[in-house]
C-alpha cells in the first residue's frame, strides 16, 4: 500500500469503525506499524496544521492555564 520514507502524515477518518477487513482499517494499522503520523480526526488535524503554521512563521503562541477551563 505505502512504505515508509515515501509518505509523511497519514489524514484517513473511519467511518465505518474498525471492521478488520475495511481499507481504511489497513491504512491506519499500516502507518501505525511505521510510525507515521497518523490523524484520525479533522478537528485534530486543524490544530496540528495551527501549531505547525505558527512554528514556522515564528508567530506568537497565545495559551491560558488550565484552570482557566476548569474554573479552579
């Protein structure tokens, strides 16, 4: 299907869940197996491409404590 080294970021979201013999199911246990980053969730993927954007330009990292979300 793929080999490392050819493909860096795996994007493959399940719809069907995890039935064994699905294609989706082969892709995700395969870029597991090698190790490649492997997004199983847009929203995920959003944030990853926001952080990566914001390394790259050197852009200012904005962030509250975590008590801010959990009211403490």
């Amino acid at each position: 299907m793929f080999s490392k080294g050819k493909i860096d970021l795996v994007i493959n979201t399940p719809n069907t869940g995890n039935i064994k013999n699905s294609r989706g199911y082969k892709i995700r246990k395969r870029a597991t197996e090698l190790k490649i980053p492997l997004f199983t969730c847009i929203d995920t993927l959003k944030i990853y491409l926001k952080a990566v954007d914001v390394k790259r330009n050197d852009l200012p990292l904005f962030y509250n404590p975590l008590s801010h979300y959990l009211n403490i």
